[in-house]
C-alpha cells in the first residue's frame, strides 16, 4: 500500500520528530509512504481568521500536491478536519460565485482520501496493536477538532492501550477545550492560558510522566504552560509513542 503524508506546516517548521515517527510506524507496518514536495500550508490560519479568498490558492495547491494518491495521512486532527470541512465548503463557495475555476471539483476529490492517523491505522489497516513498547505512564488529550469534527472517538486510546509497557491513565475532563485553537490563543490570550492552565492541572493531577495528544499545535501550548510552572510532565505527540520499540526506543 502506497500512502502520502501531509505533514503539516507546524510539524515540518517545529516538530520533524512526529513526521519522522509517522513514516517510522508506517513503514514498519508495510505502508509504502511518499512526501510530495509541493505540499505546504492548508489554509487554516487564513480561513479560520476570515481571508476565505486567500485560502482558496492553498486548496488548489495541497489538492494538486497530493493527486493520484489513494490516501493521504496525516498527524493533525485539526489540518485533517480543515481539508475534509472546510475545503468542500470553499469549493461550493468558490464556484457559486463564479470563480475559482475546479476549485469545487479539487476539494471533493482531495477531502474523502485524507484520514488523519489514528483513524488510519484504525480504520483502513485494521490494527491497534502496532507493535510499540514505551514504558511510561501516560494521559491523553482528545484535541478539539479530532473530538467533535472527525469523531475519532476512542482509536488513539485504544492504540496506546495496545502499547507494551505503557500504563494509561484517565485525563480528568479530557473533552474540555485546552484553550488553543490557533488564532484563538492569539486573539485572547488570557482566556487561552486560563484553559490550558486548567487542562495542566488535570494533567499534572493523574501523576502521569507524559501528555499525549494527536496535534502538536495542542501539544505546543501545554508544552509551554508545563514547562514555565517546571512540571516534570512532558508532552509528545501519540505518533512518536506508537513508532517507540524496545529496539529502536523513542531518543
């Protein structure tokens, strides 16, 4: 099986280490996996921030980027839900308006080939069990956008369950919001470090040594608030636990 990844613009600026992971876990499971250059910025800070206009060379771009390919992986919930909700919508805008020539007919070929992680090792290769060995205990955060746009449901945890040697215990009020949501935390940032101090706490209370969650701009702002409280708790993306074996362990 041949795959894509789109790594994401924050993945490939800040945290190499997850798209490395990812390609890792792939492969070890027998997926073929492709890195199209042309891939770059989905358009959510434009879109999310109201520049529809501006997104629309962005769609054109990432639905060219990754044609051909059956399926398009990546390790962002909230870049996946960007492609499968949003870039639809910008099409049928986009054509309504008489502009935008095929930007409508690119968006709803690109948005049902792209599954964001969990959902495909889960859901397309039909294993939660990947293989993986990290012997730390752990807690999860369920992002927003995986949570209520794609409805992942219970696939991260259950494929850090199957993790040897991983304890998972239960993130107190893990559907609350961690206060991120990209330009959100921008344009109110009190609001923003009063929801992720909360969702720290939570964290910090389970006497886990890692927070995990399935989107490093999530795990970004966490990060942040833990590491300026001097937590001894870390976060890391679910993909670098999932690539971690006994031989290769996560560096």
């Amino acid at each position: 099986m041949r795959v894509a990844l789109f790594v994401t613009c924050v993945n490939d600026a800040l945290y190499p280490r997850t798209g490395i992971a990812v390609v890792r876990l792939l492969e070890r499971l027998g997926v073929e996996v492709d890195f199209p250059a042309g891939q770059s910025c989905c358009g959510q800070p434009q879109y999310n921030t109201g520049y529809r206009h501006e997104t629309e060379p962005l769609l054109r771009r990432t639905a060219e980027a990754f044609a051909g390919y059956p399926y398009v992986v990546t390790p962002s919930g909230s870049c996946a839900a960007m492609i499968r909700e949003h870039y639809p919508r910008i099409g049928r805008k986009a054509a309504a308006e008489g502009r935008g020539a095929g930007l409508a007919e690119a968006a709803a070929s690109l948005a049902p080939r792209v599954y964001e992680l969990t959902e495909f090792l889960v859901d397309v290769l039909g294993v939660t069990d990947v293989g993986a060995y990290f012997p730390h205990t752990v807690t999860y955060h369920p992002s927003c956008h995986g949570l209520r746009s794609l409805g992942l449901g219970d696939r991260p945890r259950r494929l850090l369950a199957a993790v040897r040697g991983l304890k998972l215990v239960e993130l107190p009020d893990a559907e609350e919001c961690c206060g991120f949501g990209g330009t959100f935390a921008v344009k109110n940032p009190d609001v923003s470090a009063a929801m992720g101090t909360d969702k720290t706490g939570n964290a910090r209370a389970t006497g886990a040594e890692v927070l995990c969650g399935a989107d490093n701009s999530c795990l970004a702002h966490l990060d942040g608030l833990l590491r300026r409280a001097g937590a001894p708790l870390r976060a890391l993306h679910l993909a670098e636990i999932l690539a971690a074996t006994e031989e290769e362990p996560l560096r």
